[in-house]
C-alpha cells in the first residue's frame, strides 16, 4: 500500500467534515442565532460532528507525525507552518469583510484581533474573531501534551497519557452524576477531558492501520475510547465512533477509492483554510443577501461559493507557499548540525 492514496483519502475525509461543519453554519445554526427569511429547503442539524470526526484524524495525523520527526523542533516547526500562515490570512480576512459587511454581536475590535494572533485568546479571556477558532486552542493543547508524553516515553508515553485522561474522564463523570459535585473546570480544560476520547481514537487507528494483526494496547485504547464516549455523552455519540472509526480506518488502509475522485481531493485540500473562514463571513453574506430580497438558497449559494473561493486561494497564495518557505528555512538551519551527527533521515511532515 503506498502512502499517497492513503493520506489523500485522508484530507478527502478532512474535506468531508469541514463541509459538514459549514453546511450546519448555514443552515441550523444561522437560522437560531439570526433567522432566515424562510425555511431553508435543506438543514444540516448532524453537520457539527464533523469537528468530533476533525479531531480523531488530528490524533492520528499527529502521532504519525510523532515518529517522522526525530527532534521536538522539527515537530513544532511542522505544526506551525501548517497552522499559523493560513490562521493568520483567515483572521485578517474574516476581521476586515466582517466589518464591511456587518455582522451583529460577531464583530470585535483591534486589541481583541491583535491577541487572537496568538490562536489561544480563550485563554485569556478574549473574544474569538470568528466562532470555529476555539477548537485551534483545543488542537494546540493536544499537539503540546502529545510532544512530552511522546518524549518523555515513546507510543507507550502517549498512551499511558491518553489511558490516564480517559480515566480522569470517568472520575469528573462519577463526582458529577453520582454526587453532583463538580471537580475544577480548568482540569477539564487543559486537559481536554470533553474531547480526548476523539483524538485517542485517531491515535488508536493509526497503530491499528499499520499493522495485520491488532495490538492489544492500541485496541484497549480504542475500546476504552468509545466505551467512555458511551458512558460521558451518550451511546449514539458512541455509535457515531465507531462509524467514524469505520471510515478512518477503511480511509488509512486506502479502502475507499472513490475519495480519490479531484473534487474530494480539492476539497481535502482547502479544508483547513474553508474551516477557518466560512463562519463569520458566510453569515454577513447571508445576512445581506437576504437583506436585498435575494432567496434563503441564493444566499447559502452566494456564500458557500465564496467561502470556497477564499479559502482556495488563501491555501494557494498563503498557506502552502508559507509552509514551504518555513520548512526549508528549517531545514537548513538543522542541516549543519544533522551532519555533525548519524544521518537522523526523514523530514518533517
């Protein structure tokens, strides 16, 4: 099995779940927070679960990651450039057409826009420039606990981590539902507790893919996964693992040939920067358009349209020419250091 087919059925996936997301933003949750004009003639209520489905795939993005990356920095250096360039081009757009175009108790102000640079200005109690960046502080926090758990202990570090969480988990739920007693919030939070059961599961799926027969370890991760998405938020969220985990799983061993089609691919593509714009903006498009009389379709049409437009040319003209310059920067500033030493192989990913 070659690599390409299965990292492209992979970003297909990515593709997939990010449209869903968007086709929710326009749909169910536009018409809660604002309210179209009239019915849409489709709603997506389901269409959130597709960030449940982005975070299981950062799980097994990331350990893959992981183990091609031989120093910390080639792994910080390779989650920033796929992250920052094309957070920081979604943020100025979506501050400056949010502000030409309007958009009701959405819009922030420049001291909020200069500390949402950093991506983690929840932290610090600042508003969001656009609603969908909270799951970036989530991401970040999931890529640091797993750099130090993998340094510190290898695969084994990263699941006795993962094993752990899912235990805390369970210890919040019992205090919870047995004794209504809520334990601190910010354990949750850095932590990640409402979340790690996800990203444990793409961990687990990138072991299990890997081999024929099935490791006991990672299949304990998995199993232990879904039980405690199960007990915490309910069996058909449980449900609705093992389905995604059907779908990663069958997309990592390159199951799935119709993901190769170019539209799923193009989509696959642009998901990361489609995600980081469509919120905001689609919804001051929507807004507008239906403003000047045009139907509920034309104005998810006009803004899906644009979504999509932006977000390929910010991939096209920012994110991966950023990506790429940031890399090879890298690589030859280690490339004097690495020949003093045994050749360390492959490249960051």
């Amino acid at each position: 099995m070659s690599a390409s087919p299965r990292l492209a059925q992979l970003d297909a996936l990515r593709g997939l779940a990010a449209l869903s997301v968007v086709l929710f933003h326009y749909t169910t949750r536009y018409d809660a927070l604002y309210g179209h004009t009239a019915a849409p003639w489709f709603s997506v209520p389901w269409g959130h679960v597709g960030v449940n489905l982005f975070f299981m795939i950062s799980g097994f993005v990331i350990f893959m990651t992981l183990e091609r990356t031989p120093r910390p920095m080639d792994f910080v250096v390779s989650r920033f450039s796929r992250l920052y360039p094309a957070y920081w081009g979604a943020l100025l757009l979506t501050f400056g057409l949010t502000h030409l175009l309007g958009l009701p108790g959405k819009t922030v102000g420049w001291e909020a826009l200069l500390v949402n640079l950093s991506m983690v200005q929840g932290m610090f109690g600042v508003a969001h420039v656009d609603g969908v960046y909270w799951t970036l502080e989530v991401e970040l926090l999931f890529y640091a606990w797993a750099l130090l758990s993998h340094r510190l202990g290898g695969a084994a570090g990263l699941r006795y981590f993962l094993f752990g969480c899912l235990a805390l988990r369970l210890v919040y739920l019992g205090f919870s539902s047995i004794w209504q007693i809520d334990l601190p919030w910010m354990g949750q939070r850095w932590l990640l507790l409402p979340y790690i059961s996800w990203f444990a599961l793409g961990v687990a799926i990138y072991r299990i893919s890997r081999v024929d027969t099935l490791p006991r370890a990672d299949t304990a991760l998995a199993v232990a996964s879904v039980l405690v998405i199960g007990l915490a938020d309910g069996w058909g969220m449980a449900a609705l693992a093992l389905a995604f985990f059907a779908l990663l799983f069958g997309a990592a061993r390159a199951r799935f040939r119709a993901l190769e089609h170019p539209v799923w691919l193009w989509l696959g593509a642009i998901s990361y920067t489609l995600y980081l714009l469509h919120e905001n903006i689609g919804w001051a498009v929507i807004r507008r358009v239906e403003e000047l009389g045009g139907s509920v379709p034309l104005a998810i049409g006009v803004a899906l349209a644009l979504s999509l437009a932006l977000a390929h040319g910010l991939t096209t003209w920012v994110e991966q020419p950023a990506m790429r310059w940031i890399r090879r920067r890298h690589a030859r500033a280690v490339a004097p250091v690495a020949s003093s030493r045994e050749p360390e192989s492959r490249a960051i990913s």
